[in-house]
C-alpha cells in the first residue's frame, strides 16, 4: 500500500535499534525523509545510513528526551536540515527501574518519567507549531500494557505508559480541528534487544500463553505506525489500537523480571 509519505519529515524517538529501527525503515520506505532521534548516537547512525543504502533520507540526532534543551535543539536542527517536521513516532523508553515501591531509587523513579512521559511532551511542544500552520500532523505514540493493566517491580515504568495515554488523549482533543492527530498503539512483548534480558524459563512461559505462539516482531508494530502516520489515516484520532496477538490482559509476574530478585524486594 502506497502511504504517500513521499515528502513528508518523521522524527522517530527510540530510532536506534528493535521497535524505532524498524519503524525509521518502514517510513523510510514509504517516501518520508526521517530523523532518528536517539541517545545511542552511534547506533542512531547505523540506523540513518541503513535507510541511506536502501535508498532512503535519513539523519541521526543524538538526543536525550529527559532533557527539553536536548529536545529542542535537536528540533530545530531537523527543521533546518530535513524541513518541517509532520510526523512523531514516540518510540522510546526505557524501562531498566525494576523494584518494588518501597526499594525503588528516587533518581531512578525521576528519570524513567522524564524519558517516557516528559520527554514526549517535550517534543510535542517543539514541533505541534508547524504542523498547525500546515494543517497537518500526526502524533504516535507506543504505550504499554503496563500502563493499562500495572506491572509487579515497574510501577515507574506503568505510571510512565499510563500518564503517555493521558496525554495522547489530551493532545487528541486539542488539535484535531486543525488537522493533527494522535494516536496511540499497544504493543505485545516484542522481540527486541530490550526483551533479551528475559530469561529462557520466562520466554517460554510468555509464549506459552500468547494465542500466536510467539513473540511479536518489531516490523509488525512498524507498519500499524506508518499507517497511523499517513494520509489514509486521516479519519483516526483518539485511537488507541491494540497490536497484540494476546487478546487478554497480562502483566509480568515476579518471576518474568530479568535481574536481582533481592534488590526488587521479592
């Protein structure tokens, strides 16, 4: 299906590796000229020059979304080098804080919602001008089952996914008479780097229980995103889609959490 993202600019967050790779490739692909933002400078790189071989526009930002001078310095340079930005694909996160409440570092608290939740509103702030001055924009963001369902040793990264879909919404209701959307998708657990801490007990048990028998490949949240970007999807706002093969609520269990199971308190 032709998109038509042909000329458009999408600033993707998280564009280094496993889900924003994969979605900075698909709207490569389709036309969009992308900057992949991402605190991972060199990784970021290896993403842009993948895009560039495979005859795509891209160019890597290093950017760190806890930071809004980080965020809109590197918006500026995007509408310098690339033009106005029209789409945001609100990728990243991170989600390295695993303890209970009473065990969980404050630093570490602060940091997991700045990077997912202030660092979205950052680049909402920097770049929802242009997109009102063209009638256009489109706005991505990938929550969590964890922000709708909570998660055991995660309740930075679930209250994070959960204020991001309070937001979403809010920024769906605001823009949308003039010709900006925002959306949210929810992902299953995806095959990616950030899943390959899981241990092998806790992936066959994962999948045991996935309707598909398998995990998710980051391509498949891709193109839910892309389409959620173009034109085609001009009528959805507001929607919040489920891109998941298991239909039934789930959150991890103590024992499905990579790390020290002393340090999270269990």
């Amino acid at each position: 299906m032709d998109l038509k993202l042909s000329g458009k600019t999408a600033v993707v967050t998280g564009g280094a590796r496993g889900i924003g790779r994969s979605v900075c490739q698909v709207m490569a692909a389709e036309g969009a000229k992308v900057a992949v933002f991402d605190i991972l400078a060199e990784a970021a790189e290896e993403t842009a020059q993948m895009i560039k071989s495979a005859g795509g526009t891209a160019k890597a930002y290093a950017v760190n979304l806890s930071e809004y001078a980080s965020v809109k310095d590197a918006v500026a340079q995007v509408k310098a080098e690339l033009g106005p930005i029209d789409i945001c694909a609100c990728v990243a996160a991170i989600t390295d804080n695993q303890a209970t409440i009473e065990k969980m570092a404050l630093e570490k608290w602060a940091r997991e919602i700045k990077v997912n939740l202030s660092g979205n509103f950052y680049l909402v702030k920097e770049t929802i001008d242009s997109m009102v001055e063209r009638n256009f924009g489109r706005y991505i963001f990938v929550s969590s089952r964890a922000g709708m369902d909570g998660g055991f040793g995660q309740c930075a990264y679930s209250s994070s996914k959960m204020g991001l879909i309070g937001f979403a919404r809010s920024l769906s209701l605001e823009y949308a008479r003039m010709g900006v959307t925002s959306n949210i998708v929810f992902p299953g657990l995806v095959d990616t780097p950030a899943t390959a801490g899981l241990s092998e007990e806790a992936r066959t048990r994962i999948i045991a229980r996935n309707v598909m028998g398998r995990l998710q490949d980051p391509e498949e949240l891709a193109d839910a995103i892309a389409f959620l970007a173009s034109d085609r999807a001009k009528g959805i706002n507001g929607a919040e889609l489920m891109v998941s093969q298991k239909p039934a609520p789930w959150s991890f269990r103590p024992m499905e959490l990579p790390g020290d199971e002393a340090a999270m308190g269990i």
